[in-house]
C-alpha cells in the first residue's frame, strides 16, 4: 500500500508519496473538474507559482516528481511519462497533462512531449532551455557558467565537443510531435542572456509557425531570464482554457 503524507500547500491539500523511489507529490484543487486536468510542473517545484495557483482555483491538479537531474535525460522523462500514467491509474486524472517548463524545465516538458506526445495535451514553456550549445554552453557568447556546465557534463556525459554532432536536444524532439499540433504557450525575456530566445524559443516558434500548429508567445521587453510569467495572468488563463480545456 502506498504511504502518503497529507500536508498544506498555499491552502490546497498536498499528498506526498514515493514514486519508483523519487519523492512526488499531488496538489488538489479544492473543487476537482469533472474531467480532472492537470498541470505538470516539470522542474523547480514552487518556483514562480502564480500560474498553477490560478489553475488550482480553477478546478486543476498539479503534480511534480522529483528528476535525477535537471537536464532532460532520457531516463528522467521516461520516470515522467510513467508517473503520468500512474496519475491517471490511480487517482483518475486525465490522460493527457499540461507541463509547466520553465528553463531547463521547458526541456523536460519539450522532451515528455517529443518521446511521449500522447501524454501531453498542451504545454506551458517560460525561457525554455532548448539547444545544449546555447545552455549550458554558451557557444556564441563564450561566457557559460563553469558549475553549470560541469553539472550538465556529469548528468548527461555531454561536452561541449559531442554536443556538437548530437541530435537529441530537445529543440530537435520538436519535430516528433508538431504532426500532433500540441498547443504551446511560450514566455521568454528579449534580455535573456542565460537562455537567449534567438537560440532556443525562437527556434520553436518558427518551427510551429511554419508547420501551422497553434503557439503563443510573449516576448517581454527588457526581461531577463526571470521573473517567470507574465504580470497578468490572464492571457495565459485564456490559453489553457482554449487549448488545453
């Protein structure tokens, strides 16, 4: 039998269990939707939650289990795509999630999306890390940040030098859903120098674009890698309605 603690969490009922040996955990909404959706926050638990409590208010679940690393490996979203499973098995919610990606966030939920798309319904991505050479590595800039690449090398065994013929960055997963024309909100900083949008979301922006599959993007002026969101929460309100339901 599962163990799970029942705690609080910004006034909605958390259950928190092990999942295949990673702590994961359920927010309730404290009037369920019928047809029980569900946002997936990928990475950062806690992080910039303005959104998920406005979807919690709304009838939404939300979810998070912890990765082994941050860097979107394949083994971390195969343990994702099977917690989605489970959540629907066993608490009922529905099939297809919304993920919630924020930087290396956004590759997580890009590559659920690219090796599982049946599991995704719409997705959420702010400052989405999507190309290795630009994040970590800071190829065009030359000024990455040490600490952060080591930690990239050691969970991924990828250096800057085997990136460059690797073919499984998550902007190149992309290509294996657009056929499914996942909605996709996209939120970045035109002054984001960790994450440039030239380098990563505007890559997928002109992707969806030229496939004809439905994005919508924010680019906020004079912004950095954070803050997350946007300050009205009401655009991003009306997407998920629209497209994710």
């Amino acid at each position: 039998m599962m163990n799970i603690q029942h705690t609080e969490w910004n006034g909605f009922e958390r259950l928190d269990f092990s999942f295949q040996g990673h702590d994961a955990l359920l927010i309730l909404p404290q009037e369920p939707r019928a047809d029980k959706k569900w946002l997936f926050k990928t990475e950062y638990f806690g992080a910039f939650p303005a959104f998920e409590l406005a979807m919690l208010q709304r009838g939404y679940h939300l979810a998070y289990v912890q990765n082994a690393t941050r860097w979107a490996t394949k083994e971390d979203t195969d343990l994702q795509a099977a917690f989605c499973r489970f959540l629907t098995d066993h608490f009922g919610l529905a099939q297809r999630c919304m993920p919630v990606g924020m930087s290396c966030g956004g590759a997580e939920a890009v590559c659920l999306a690219g090796r599982y798309p049946d599991l995704v319904g719409a997705m959420y991505l702010d400052a989405p890390v999507l190309n290795y050479l630009s994040c970590p590595c800071a190829v065009s800039t030359g000024s990455r940040d040490e600490a952060v690449y080591e930690e990239f090398v050691r969970a991924t065994g990828l250096t800057v030098q085997s990136l460059v013929n690797f073919r499984e960055h998550p902007i190149d997963l992309v290509d294996r859903f657009l056929d499914k024309k996942i909605p996709v909100l996209l939120i970045c900083g035109d002054k984001d120098t960790g994450v440039p949008f030239s380098e990563n979301g505007s890559i997928l922006e002109q992707k969806y674009k030229a496939a004809g599959a439905p994005i919508v993007t924010f680019l906020k002026k004079d912004c950095g890698h954070h803050p997350h969101g946007l300050d009205d929460l009401g655009p991003m309100i009306d997407f998920a309605s629209k497209y994710y339901g």
